[in-house]
C-alpha cells in the first residue's frame, strides 16, 4: 500500500494534510485569546469565564508553580474532575515547562500512589472532597513536595459560592493546611512576586501523562507531546467543517481520559469553541443538560448514549442544536446507534452518531466516520495526516484488503513512548520498512478497499473455544437486536474441556423481568444467528452492568468474577 497517496484523499472535502504550528499547547490557546477576546473559553455551573480572563488565570497559576520551586520536565499530577481549576492548572503546568500528570478523583488510593511514584511528580492538586486519600499516602509519596487542595466553591459566582458551602460544601471535611499543604488561593498567593514563568518548549517536547492499561493490560504512563495534542486540535476541526468558533462542546467525559481531555477541552480551546464543564455526570442530569446549554457538540462512549435513551423528562427535549454527535471509547453495537440515531431524529436533530476509534497512544480519536457517508460496522476513515493498514497479527506483514489483522497507525498524535517501559515501547512502537513510525494497537480490524475502517476486538479479549475463535463484540452486537435486551457482556470462562467457553450477562429492558422462559427465548434466537461454537452455554442477568470510569462496561470485572468462582 502506497502510504504517500492517503485513500482519503477522495472522501469529500477534508483536506489531506494540514500545517501544525510550532510551540505549545499553552501558546495554541494564547493565540485564540487574541484572536476571539470576546469569545467564553468555558462555563463551569453558570460562570462562564472569556478567553482573555482564562490566559489571566493561567499566567497567575504558571507564576504560583515557579515561585514553588516547579521546574521544566518537572511532574505535577492533576487529580480533579472537569472544573475550572483542571484547565487553569493544566496549561499552566505548561506554560512552565512542567509536564502534566492527568489521573482521576475517583481513583483508589492504592492507585494514586502508584501515579504519583510511577511520574515521580513533585506536585499535586485535588479538589477537598478527595484529599484524604492523598493524606493516607502522602509517607509513601517521597517525591512530592507540594499538596494543593481546591474546591468546587473555587470556581463559581460568589453567591453561588456560598450557597455551596451552606449546602454540599458542609459535607466536605476541612483540610489542616500546613507548607506543603496549600488552599487554592493560598496557591494562587505564592506567584504575586513572579513577573513571568514562562519557559520556551517546542512541539516535539513532551506535555502530558495519561495512563492507559496499553496492549498488554498492564498500566503504563503515555507520554505525549504538544504536538499530539494541537495537531488532534487541527484535526478535529478539519474532520468537522460545521464547526465554527463560539459553538459549544458538552464536556462530560473526563480530563484524564484522552477523549474528554484531548476533544471536549483541548480541541475546543485550540479552536474558539466553549466547553461546558461537567463535574459529576448522572444519566439524570443529562436532558436537563442538553435542555439547559443546547451544546452544538457532543462526544462520549455508547453508555452515555445508551443511558439518555432511559432516563425520564426527554420527550420534549430540543435537539435541533446539535452539528455532530461522537461516540469513541468502545464499540458502539449497531443496535444501539440505530435506536439513538432514531432518538436524535425524533427531537429534531438533523444528524447521526459519528463512530470514532483511537487509543490513548494517540491522545484518542484518530479515525472517524465521515459526515456523509456511513458504512454499518465500521470506524470510519483516518484523520488528516493520519495512516492505517492492518497487518497479520505478530508481524509488521501487511494483509490485503478485506483481511483481518492487527490495527497500526501512524500519524502526528503518535506518542512518545511509555513511561519507564522501554521494552513496551519498542514492542508497541516500530518504525517500519516504509520509514514511519507505526503504533501497534492490540486491536483486530480489517479494511475495505475504500479506506473504511472496521474495529472487531482486542486481540486479549478473543475467547478461543475447541480451537474457534470468537469474539465477543460479535455476540453482544447479536444479543443486543434482541426486544428483551438493553444491554449485553460476553465473556470466556475457564472449561477443562473447550478451554474456554462462552457466557453471556444481559441487562434487560425495563419492564422484562428475568426468568427461565426469558433466558430460553434469548437463547433459541441466537442460535439462529451463532454458530455452534460460539454459543453462549448460559446467560445470567443482572439489572446493571460493572462500568469503568469513563463509562465502558468493564468486562475485566466479570472475567474476574468467575475466576473466583473457579479457584
């Protein structure tokens, strides 16, 4: 395959290659602040802050971290949820040179400690509610030196700020503050002596830790540039020519994901566009949301979506607003955007779900449906400057089109490598005989002759049964289109014979209660459309489904469960 002639080429009007600029991601955003000073950068709970006031508070946290001591190359991890304080302190980490470690609140405390000591940070920041676990590992966090604790109250109007306090704010147990323990304004306290903390980076530097279990499973540190993100920041604009500065993005998914950090922020703010910071997303909430803001933009995985077509209070819901809808993170079964697409046309929309695909080794998305032309199973076409070919499955041997293979790309949000993981990194990493550097993702895909891309599984979660292999999207998908189903796991479960066979945990509709004829039903319709072999040998319900925190069915939980059933 000739990778200097991109198949995109001919799929309408996104351009084949783009111009990146040079610089950092704090200097992106610095630009549009100029170029839209009249613009809002976010609104966070009704405050909505310009794009000016937004570079103010970012100049001032940059001057708090080097009156600190924070120097460039240096780790300070963020541990908040989308509040306004995350963004501030995110660019200012980079404005400083630092590189900005990105976990979530809700993270056990075990698993802090491991980020904090994995990035060797040297500084924190969390939000009060959370800090107490930070306060149990803090003797086992021998590299930081710096705690600083923020509040929700921190970024709101003063009257909303006190109707806070007086209300969920009372349930917030209050931090004894010490030198190494610092309030928000304390922090902000530090920088007033310091002129300019700014330190010259280039593009190719690196930016950002996000945390990914990669092809092996195991939680790695990813190590990404400046460059990564604002050529993801280009890219999504030019893979959305609707997009116009001023428009808004609902930014549910969470800054330590790349998703929700790389799209719903970094690739608004690079672009003029407004996020709404969401802190805590219930399905609840979510109509009074879209009711509330009207966003132009949204993106998240298939539960979010699959959790707006439960809730109450849509049927008059107004969707009209809507230029794109993005679902990425895992797959979004056919089923499910049939019944959203339906959903979103009904209340006025005009468009359809747009499946996305990326890794966190790439920031997030790097392929995308287009806008005019769908394709059922299928993940789209490459970004701008973006590369795919799907290759036989422990080689770097490129398989003909239609054949099924390991996924590869290779682009500009490329990472820089794994922290601490060099042999991981030049396992998934590999410069090819073409000369370009491709990441390997663990994922099965094939390709059509036209450039569409098809995701089918990752490698790991193939349950291979008497010597079949099956893959679990593939039944899901099958359970789904059944009128009892909501929602479906597939999993391999140990068996002395086959090795392993297949089982099946179903969420059902409301209204369906679970019972034997129930359970036969589901069952006598797959097998009309299962083979033998991949039959699942029994199917249990539950009323939930264990769900990641970015929202994915966590099939890992379930796969762990039956091993102790085993054991």
């Amino acid at each position: 395959m000739d990778v200097k002639t991109p198949w995109y080429a001919k799929m309408g009007p996104v351009p084949c290659h783009l111009d990146y600029p040079e610089g950092t991601m704090v200097e992106a955003v610095e630009r549009i602040a100029q170029k839209y000073p009249n613009l809002p950068a976010y609104d966070f709970l009704g405050n909505t802050v310009s794009y000016p006031d937004l570079v103010s508070d970012i100049h001032k946290a940059a001057c708090a971290l080097r009156a600190l001591g924070v120097d460039e190359g240096d780790r300070v991890t963020i541990c908040l949820p989308n509040m306004p304080q995350a963004i501030t302190m995110f660019y200012a980490v980079n404005m400083v040179g630092a590189i900005a470690n990105m976990i979530h609140p809700l993270s056990a405390e075990g698993e802090i400690e491991f980020y904090l000591n994995d990035s060797e940070s040297v500084a924190a920041i969390t939000v009060d509610m959370f800090y107490q676990k930070f306060i149990n590992i803090r003797r086992n966090t021998p590299k930081l030196k710096t705690m600083i604790v923020c509040s929700i109250a921190d970024g709101l109007k003063p009257l909303k700020a006190i109707g806070y306090k007086l209300t969920k704010g009372r349930k917030v147990p209050r931090f004894e503050r010490d030198g190494s323990w610092l309030s928000w304004k304390q922090f902000l306290s530090k920088g007033v002596s310091v002129v300019d903390a700014r330190v010259e980076r280039t593009a190719e530097q690196p930016a950002v830790v996000l945390y990914s279990g990669g092809t092996t499973g195991v939680t790695k540190g990813i190590l990404l540039s400046n460059l990564n993100f604002n050529a993801l920041g280009m890219q999504i604009t030019a893979t959305n020519p609707m997009f116009a500065p001023g428009d808004k993005m609902l930014a549910i998914m969470p800054m330590f994901h790349g998703f929700g950090l790389g799209v719903s922020i970094h690739s608004m703010l690079v672009n003029g566009g407004q996020c709404i910071l969401v802190p805590q997303f219930t399905p609840k909430t979510y109509a009074d949301l879209l009711r509330q803001h009207r966003p132009n933009f949204i993106a998240g995985v298939p539960t979010l979506y699959e959790a707006l077509l439960r809730v109450d209070g849509v049927d008059s819901l107004d969707l009209s607003c809507l230029k794109g809808v993005f679902s990425g993170g895992d797959t979004l079964p056919v089923e499910l955007k049939k019944r959203f697409d339906a959903f979103l046309h009904a209340h006025g929309a005009t468009i359809s779900v747009r499946e996305g695909y990326g890794t966190t080794e790439c920031v997030t998305a790097s392929c995308l449906t287009p806008i005019d032309e769908f394709r059922e199973g299928s993940i789209g076409i490459p970004f701008p400057d973006t590369y795919y070919k799907i290759v036989k499955v422990g080689t770097e041997e490129e398989v003909p089109y239609g054949e099924e293979g390991e996924i590869c790309l290779s682009g500009p949000t490329v990472m820089l490598g794994y922290v601490n993981h060099p042999e991981e990194t030049a396992n998934t990493l590999r410069t090819h005989a073409d000369g370009l550097k491709w990441v390997h993702t663990g994922d099965l895909g094939m390709m059509d002759q036209d450039g569409f891309v098809y995701f089918r599984q990752r490698i790991k979660r193939m349950i291979i049964t008497s010597g079949y292999n099956v893959y679990p999207s593939q039944i899901e998908n099958i359970l789904d289109q059944h009128e009892y189903v909501h929602m479906s796991c597939v999993i391999g479960v140990k068996d002395p014979y086959k090795m392993q066979k297949v089982k099946a945990f179903v969420m059902l509709k409301p209204g369906i209660e679970p019972s034997d004829q129930v359970k036969k039903d589901i069952l006598d319709y797959c097998r009309k459309k299962v083979a033998k072999y991949a039959m699942p040998y029994d199917i249990e319900f539950r009323a939930e489904l264990p769900k990641t925190l970015v929202g994915k069915v966590a099939y890992r939980v379930l796969e762990e469960e039956e091993q102790k059933k085993t054991a």
